[in-house]
C-alpha cells in the first residue's frame, strides 16, 4: 500500500476554500427571495460540493472503476428516490 497522498496539500487547501466559498454562497442565496428557486438553488451548491468532497476527500478521483460503479449505483438510487418523492408530491390531492 503506497504511503503517498493522492494530492499535494495546496490542492486540499484549495477544495476546503472552495467549500468554504460555497458555504458563504449558500448562506447569502438564502436571503434572497427567489420563490421557488430557492430551494434549487441551494441544492444545486450542496450537489457541487458533496461532488467535491467525493472527488478530493474521499479520493474517488483516484480510485478504480469499481469504486465509479459503487458511485454511480449510489447515484442513481438517489435519483430513483427524488423522482418517488416528486411523484408522490405531485400526485396529491391538495383540497
């Protein structure tokens, strides 16, 4: 097993910034009323960075391709999970 990082330390430090970035970004569309698209847009910021952290943290970037595949199959249950959710959400009788 190789004792080297999978990245140099300026490249952690830059993803944390990022997040950081992110967090403040996040932080700041919450106090603007967008109607609906508030919501969306704070998932789309949390998508982007458990992206990030997934890529550099947990060093899938790196990985083999069975680790893709475990990622992906994560992925798309998420994704059959969403489209239940909106369905059922849309199906409702709101009277």
């Amino acid at each position: 097993m190789s004792t080297e990082p999978a990245a140099s330390r300026r490249t952690y430090y830059k993803v944390f910034f990022v997040l950081l970035a992110c967090t403040y970004l996040t932080w700041q569309v919450a106090y603007f009323d967008l109607g609906r698209l508030n919501t969306l847009a704070a998932l789309v910021i949390a998508i982007f960075k458990a992206t990030i952290v997934v890529l550099f943290f947990m060093h899938a970037r790196t990985s083999p391709r069975l680790t893709w595949i475990v990622i992906m199959a994560g992925v798309f249950w998420f994704l059959i999970l969403m489209a239940l959710t909106g369905t059922d959400y849309l199906t409702r009788n709101w009277t």
